[in-house]
C-alpha cells in the first residue's frame, strides 16, 4: 500500500479537502507543531490502494534574509546589499517548526500531492515544501511520478474531486519569478530603507515615523497619493457662469433645461446671452422630439481588483481587511479564490449550479427562482487571465452564519453573481431640443422599461426623472425662469483607495495579491492618513519624501521602472525570460540609481530642513548623560530615543512604552542616569541604561538588552541580582523581580510577555542569595504588612522559593502581558545569571493535581 503525504496552504483547507475526499471517514490528531493538523483516510490513488495523510503548512514555510553580519545596520554598508551580500532561505517562523514537523509527516511517503494555493505564490510554497520533505520521502523506482499538482478554484466536493482526478505538476517557471520578486525587493528596498532612515533619523526629531522605508511598488503607491496633493495645492479656482432656464409645460409645474453651451469663462459674455435670451417670451421645441431605447450592460464577472475597490468605495473596507476576509469566506468554502485577474467564466463553468444554491435566500431567492425558471443570460465576455475562474459564490450563506463584514462583503459577491446572469437594465431616453432666442437648450428624461440586473444592484438603478411632457416640433412653452448662475471650477479631491488600486492596476504596480499590502505599508509608514470617505491624504514627511525622489531621481517614484520588472517577472513565469538575468539587469540598475542617490542626498535633505525640527531642537530633558552629565532630550516621536546635544549623540531606546526617569540611579558601568521602560499597568517594566542598551556591555549582550538582562555580577537592577527562575513558557527567559512594581509585586520573563503576580500588599520582595534544593531557583525573602499578611500564625516575614515553598503556593499567579504591539525588541541572548534551573521548568515537580498549585498546573500545561 502506497503513503500518499498531501499538503495544503491553511489548517482549514487541509481539514475541509481530506474531508471531501475522505467522505469524512478520516481520523486526526495534532502534528508536532501544534498549529497543523493531520487527517488521515484510505483509498485508491492512481489505481493502487493508498493511505493518505493530509496536513498543512501555514502560508510560506520559508522567507528570504541576509545572512549573518549583513542583518546588522550598523556594521554593512547598505550599497553592499545589491550583489555582495549573500542571502539565505530562513524559516518563516522558526516557532513554528515547520520543517522538521513536514520531514516528520514526510518520512517514508511515497508520493506526495500539493494542493497549496493555484497562484504564483502557491506555487513558490510547493517547491518550498517539496525540499523540506523530498529528502527523507521514498526513492521513486525508476521513472515512477512522485510529484503530483491539484489545481482548484474552490472548496466544493466537484471542484476538490476534479482536481484529484486531474492532478498535473509544480510549475517551476512561476515559483522563480516569485523568487525574483522576493529577493529584488529585499535587496533594493533593505538598501534605500536603511541609508534614508539612518540619515534622516539622525538628524530630524519629530519625522514621527519608525522606519523611513522604501520600496519598488510602495513608493509608487506613495508617488500616486501625492501627485493628487500637488494638483490640489496648485489648483487656482476660475469662475464661470452658466445659463439656466425654466419652461412651464403646464400651471403647476416646471422643467428645467441645460444649456447647450454649458458655461461660458467670460462675465460680459454671459451676461450678453442672458439679455438675448430674456428677450423672448417662449420656449420652442425645435427638432423631433428624440425616443431612443438605451441599455445599460450588466457587470462583467468579480475579479479581486474590482472586489478591493467595492469594498473601499461602497463597503468602507480597507483593502487588506478586505482581502483578509475574502480569504477566510474562501477557506470556509462560501466563496472561489478571490485572488483572480479574470473576468470571463470558462464554458464549462456550471453558472446554474451556483445559482441554485442561492434559491432559498430571503434578500434574492424571488429574483434567483425567477432567472432559473425563464433562463439565465449568459456572462458577458471578459478578460481571460488563464488563472481562476471569477469570484463566485460556492455556497448559500446567511447573515447570522458569517456576520459583520463578513456577511456584507459575501452579500456584495453575491449580488454581483447574480447581476452578471440577469438581463441588461433597458431605458428610454427621451431627449427634447429648445430654443429660447438663438441660445439652444435640452432636456433629457429616462424611463426604465425593464430593470434587469439593477434589482438586484438596487445602487445601480437609472435614478428617476421627472417625467417629460408629450410634445411637437414648433409646440412653444411660457418660459418660467431664466437666469445666469456663477460657479467656481472646484480642485480634485484627495485620491480614494478605490481610486489608487485603479491606478496602481493600470500602471502595473503590484498584483492584486499584493495591492492591498502596498496600500497598508503607506499607511502604518505614517505616510498618508485614511480621511472620510477612505481618502488617502499624504503626510509631511510622505510629501517631503517624494518630492525628494523628484528631486533626485523621479523613476525612483514614477511608475514607469517597476511596471517594466513586472513585466519580465511575468516573462519568467511564462518561461520566456532567465531568472539569473533578471536578476542581475534589474539590481545593476537600482545599485547605479542607489549611489547617485546618497551622492545627492542633499537636495532631499534641503526639503527636510523646512519641514522639520533637528533633534537638538526637538524633545524634552529627561536624563543625564553619563559622558558631559548634561540633561538628554527625550524625543517621543516614533522611534522613542534620547539625544544629547552637547555631544551629539542618538540613543535609541524600547518602542511601544512609555518611557520616564529611574529614581535618578546611575549605571555604575558609564554614569548614565538609568530611566524605566513600561508597557502599562498590566503589562511588563524594567530600567535600562541608555549607553549600555545600544552599547552592550559584555560579550554575552546583544544591542537592545535592558537591565533585566544585564550580566554585571554586583549591580542591584542586574539580572544576576534579580533573576529568580527559567521562564515557566519559554526557553531562553529567565524570570526578573520588578523591583518597581510594589505593592501589586510581580516578576517577568525577560524574552517573552509572561508575567507572574505574587505576594499582593508585601512591604518588601529581596531575591536571596540562596537557591532551592528541588528547583535551583533563587529564594525570595518577603515582609508583609502585619494587617494584611497572608502567613500563617500571624507572621509577617518568610523566605522560600516562588514555585516549591508551600506557604508561597497560594500567592502566586501567571498571566501574560497586556502588550499595545507584538514584542518591542528583539535580542535573544544566553541565559545568564542566577536561576536559571538545570534543564525544568520552575515548578515542574509540584504535583498538578493540586488545584491550589496554579504555578504547577500551568507549568505542566505547557510542559
């Protein structure tokens, strides 16, 4: 019997196909990782009777990185980034373990088949996962196909069987390209984002953003939004006048008529067609009076651009929260892959059958029963991307079901299937020609005969009109009303996010994968402001930043250079262009634009100068610094970071916190006045040296440590003097007392937001010197109030350790850090100190039946 190992992009879509093809006799456990699952069921694959496994990987197995001393900002010039540094194939999340768990999963298989998702980047995750598990799988003998492809659109049973029964191969075309896309972006965008953000950083304070980026397709995006601001800027308005007029067709009513002229530019002028026209008394149709049937066509079929400018204009979604959900409706099987540039539906694609699933739909099912009962139209014929078939509908949904967003963007999906299976919308126009005096004038009426599509896309309706009186050539009408009205040209508006994706998918920046994260990087940059409306309004420093590009060089900005490296990453995926030469063209263009760029830095930088503070001018004293014992300035403007103006030095410091002066205690190492890094009442605190955070003191320190990790053997905020025991979750922690946090006394773990609270209104917590027998964790010695101690017997003094001491057991509690972001820093140092246990885990050996034991419980938990 043959291993068949199967593998799809998501946990969801691995547990929904296993359980099609399976016809849900399968059995499932959990992989090693803890995130995958695997599904396993038997049957017959390529005529031969098989067990197969079904499990996941969880979006891209691998990423691209520098190695080694090329990660370091300050140690690499950036101008090596194009060719000399080399770059490697990391895990994406090495928490995850996603290669060992596949090579696991994969061991002794015979086949495996990949059923990632049908796009390019689909593709780059199967050959990612075919060198993770290809080693340790079978050898074929012989000639024998062991690599087999499934191609799906949709998560339905004929969809998922259809692909099983047509399985081809990887292709490898298009996983290079993607490969090209990925390492063209790192080393031009890591090259430009560093040299500009250290330049500028250094010398301005109040930029306000965290990392002054650049990228091929984000600058661009950027480029877009801020055109639109110059035009605004510049825009002068003019004042123009137009003729209006108003016959009387009966008593009691009136009809308004344009003006065949429009507007004139000209007072005088205007003025003069006011008089002629005032002269006459009446109104005369003219010509014959003009009926003409008109159509207004259906909606081409959904591709996922025209989904993202829906859900921005109609449905006030960003972009990427659009495309998140569209991905979860998919996943869950409501929707096809909404990743899609086609517009046409292929022959073969079974319209009637998606259209029954909606009949039982209060909102639609009258307007479904009746296009099945008298005929569906055919789709109008779109773009045929040869990717996935239009976004579609797979299956009924209602309101309580999905909820929220979720259902008003599966709604909208919905709507528009159905509108591209309806008839057109048909209309009379009625259109009637006057004359008052030589100036001619028109009045235009529409009346809809048959609604069509526009049922079911109310929003699309022809609005109604007054209705036209019946008349003749020659008929005269009494002229109600006629006057001249000034107006004033008024400037565009600021660029809607439906209006940028336009531009970006005519310009050809972006796919319309990555469309929405351009969008959103602009946005978290501090580089535009989403308005009412999702108007993009460009920042200071986004506006000061382009019109810097312009400066230098504008094809940094222009869409014109990345639209061209689209192109021939698209010839690469069509096997018609060579990665390597690709590769080597496009960097060797940007290296030339990146060195003329930092010899002209300057011209951007006179920009800059006008429009923001240098960081002596910028921040507010704090602390002193240990060199000139001068007042630092703290500069609370993304990043955080102290300057000091006599010596012109820049110390960066902890994000995402706030930061405030340490009981005015000086490190003993370099006399900087320590200050004190905090994320909130509920989450983590420790005190930090300036100097030695971004100068670390001892070899065994990385850049970025605070005094919770420093190993200086004798100074009393050192992890040596406040280190208690290894962390209870991870492995490279070790737990601090936080000295501050009394009297809600707690301790935290060094590298992760684990937080343990203990001894509650304790007058004094001190880390002994003394270390457990059971556990080798440091002894704690803990005086309570005398009205609140929690002893036994009335005692107010005792010492013992955290997770072993019984009389400690109960004043002990885990939790996790109210963090406002992901992890402040990086820096995954050595454990050091004292504490730091032999190999268990604080508590490991109280017994977790103990309900009382929380420590115990939770460390066998995560044991």
């Amino acid at each position: 019997m043959k291993t068949v190992l199967m593998v799809a992009e998501k946990p969801s879509l691995a547990q929904s196909i296993a359980k099609i093809l399976s016809r849900g006799n399968m059995s499932s456990r959990k992989g090693l990782n803890g995130a995958c699952s695997v599904h396993e069921y038997t049957g017959s694959f390529v005529g031969q009777s098989a067990h197969f496994k079904m499990t996941s990987v969880c979006g891209h197995v691998m990423t691209l990185d520098f190695i080694g001393k090329y990660n370091s900002w300050d140690k690499v010039d950036p101008a090596e980034l194009f060719s000399k540094a080399p770059t490697e194939k990391k895990e994406a999340n090495p928490k995850l373990t996603m290669v060992k768990f596949l090579q696991v999963e994969g061991r002794g298989c015979d086949c495996i088949v990949l059923w990632l998702d049908c796009d390019k980047e689909g593709e780059n995750i199967c050959f990612e996962v075919l060198d993770a598990v290809l080693p340790v799988m079978n050898k074929p003998r012989g000639t024998e196909r062991t690599i087999y492809r499934a191609k799906f659109s949709s998560i339905t049973e004929t969809d998922i069987c259809s692909a099983m029964n047509h399985l081809g191969e990887p292709n490898r075309n298009e996983a290079l390209s993607v490969d090209a896309r990925q390492e063209l972006d790192l080393r031009i965008g890591c090259a430009f984002t560093r040299f500009q953000t250290k330049y500028f950083q250094g010398k301005y304070g109040n930029l306000d953003s965290s990392l002054i980026s650049f990228g091929p397709c984000q600058t661009p995006t950027l480029g877009f939004c801020v055109e639109r601001h110059d035009k605004i800027q510049s825009f002068k308005p003019e004042t123009y006048w137009v003729l209006q007029a108003k016959v009387n067709p009966e008593k009691e009513s009136s009809l308004t008529l344009d003006w065949d002229r429009v507007r004139v530019f000209d007072r005088e002028i205007a003025q003069m067609f006011l008089n002629i026209t005032k002269m006459a008394k009446e109104a005369k149709v003219v010509e014959s009076v003009s009926k003409k049937e008109k159509v207004k066509q259906r909606p081409l079929a959904l591709n996922t651009v025209e989904m993202l400018r829906v859900a921005s204009a109609a449905l006030g979604m960003g972009p990427q929260h659009a495309m998140q959900i569209a991905e979860r409706l998919y996943t869950q099987g409501y929707i096809s892959y909404p990743r899609t540039e086609t517009t046409h539906y292929p022959e073969n694609f079974d319209l009637k059958g998606c259209l029954r699933q909606q009949a039982n739909n209060p909102y639609w099912a009258e307007t479904v029963k009746a296009l099945l009962s008298e005929g569906i139209n055919r789709p109008r014929k779109g773009h045929d991307a040869g990717d996935h078939p239009p976004i579609t509908p797979m299956r009924a949904a209602t309101e309580a079901e999905l909820g929220g967003d979720g259902w008003r963007l599966y709604e909208y999906i919905t709507r528009h299937f159905i509108a591209t299976v309806s008839a057109d919308c048909k209309f009379l126009q009625t259109t009637i020609s006057f004359s008052i005096g030589p100036e001619r004038f028109t009045c235009i009426g529409k009346l809809v005969t048959s609604p069509g599509f526009t049922e079911i896309m109310p929003w699309q309706s022809i609005p109604l009109e007054e209705s036209l009186p019946h008349c003749e050539k020659g008929d005269l009408f009494p002229i109600g009303e006629i006057k001249l009205v000034e107006k004033q040209t008024s400037p565009p508006d600021y660029l809607t996010e439906a209006e940028l994706i336009t531009l970006m998918e005519k310009h050809g920046i972006g796919t319309d994968a990555s469309i929405p994260v351009h969008i959103n990087n602009i946005c978290q940059r501090n580089y535009v402001t989403v308005e009412s409306g999702r108007r993009l309004k460009p920042t200071n420093l986004g506006i000061v930043l382009v019109h810097g590009y312009y400066k230098i060089d504008a094809e940094l900005v222009l869409p014109t250079i990345r639209s061209a490296v689209e192109k021939q990453l698209n010839l690469i995926a069509l096997g018609k262009a060579n990665y390597h030469q690709v590769l080597e063209h496009t960097l060797d263009i940007f290296k030339r634009k990146f060195h003329y760029f930092v010899d002209s830095i300057a011209g951007m930088d006179e920009l800059m100068e006008v429009s923001f503070s240098p960081l002596a001018a910028t921040g507010k004293p704090l602390s002193r610094c240990g060199k000139c014992h001068r007042f630092m300035k703290y500069i609370q403007a993304k990043p955080s970071r102290l300057h000091c103006s006599h010596c012109d030095d820049t110390y960066s410091l902890p994000q995402n916190g706030t930061i405030k002066l340490y009981k005015e205690l000086r490190c003993p190492l370099d006399d900087f006045e320590l200050v004190l890094w905090s994320s909130g009442s509920r989450g983590k605190s420790y005190p930090l040296c300036p100097y030695c955070y971004n100068h670390p003191p001892f070899r065994d320190m990385k850049k970025g440590m605070g005094c919770n990790e420093c190993t200086h053997p004798t100074c009393q905020h050192s992890l040596s003097m406040l280190g208690i025991g290894q962390c209870v979750e991870c492995e490279n922690g070790v737990l601090v007392l936080d000295s501050t946090s009394g009297p809600k006394w707690k301790m935290a773990c060094n590298k992760c937001n684990v937080i343990v609270h203990f001894f509650e209104n304790a007058h004094k917590v001190r880390v002994s010197p003394e270390t457990c027998d059971l556990c080798d964790a440091a002894l704690v010695d803990v005086d309570f109030n005398k009205a609140k101690s929690p002893l036994p017997g009335d005692e107010t003094q005792h010492s013992g350790c955290v997770f072993c001491d019984p009389v400690f057991q109960d004043l002990v509690e885990l939790k996790h850090a109210a963090m406002r972001h992901p992890m402040h820093r990086g820096g995954q140092g050595k454990r050091q100190g004292r504490g730091r246990g032999k190999g268990r885990r604080p508590g490991g050996r109280l017994n977790p039946k103990k309900p009382k034991d929380k420590m115990a419980a939770l460390a066998a938990y995560f044991v």
